[in-house]
C-alpha cells in the first residue's frame, strides 16, 4: 500500500491527446503546484506531488508548450518538464516541440 501511495495512479495519456483545460489557469496551476520540481539543474530530479500530477492530467499541452519562450526556457529545465509530465502519465511525444526544446527521442 505504501507503494501506491508513493506514486499517484494515474492513466497514461499522450500529451496531444485533446485539451481539456483553459490554457491560462493551466500556466497559473501549473506554476503554483510544479515549479519546484521543473527549476534548474537539470538534476535531480524529483517525483511531483500527487497536486502537481493532477494539472498536468487536465492541463493543455499544447497550449501551454506555445507559451514556452526563449525565456521561459532560462527559468525552467525542460529535461525536468519531459519528466514530469511522464511521471505524471502525460508523457511528450518523443520528437515534437515544446517552445524551441525538442524532445528527445524520433518522431512517431
């Protein structure tokens, strides 16, 4: 049980499956419940909690991936938001873009 525990269930979705969320309040969501475990260094990374994961299962991907800037992309790891999102049961398609970052890994 404490297993479980440690690790939210969660479905695994793709990142482009359909938004389900309003973009804006995503970003402000997602600010308050996951910047702690998508800031530089790169390492360690670190299991978000169970609050974070629920965001990111409602948030609009692509959406918020279109507000990823050059800035942005100083402020936080995307090593740690492909993690994340993973972890979380939303992985990034491996090969797409998020801002200018691309996801490791070959287009599908």
């Amino acid at each position: 049980m404490a297993a479980a525990a440690a690790r939210p269930a969660t479905t695994t979705t793709t990142a482009e499956d359909p938004p389900t969320g309003d973009c804006n309040q995503d970003l402000n969501d997602l600010i308050t419940n996951c910047q702690d475990y998508v800031r530089f260094p790169d390492d360690p990374k670190i299991p978000p909690s169970a609050a974070c994961c629920g965001v990111i299962q409602g948030a609009n991907i692509p959406c918020l991936c279109s507000k990823v800037t050059p800035t942005v992309e100083t402020l936080i790891s995307m090593d740690k938001v492909v993690y994340v999102a993973s972890y979380c049961g939303r992985p990034l398609k491996p090969g797409s873009q998020c801002g200018s970052y691309h996801v490791p890994g070959a287009l599908a």
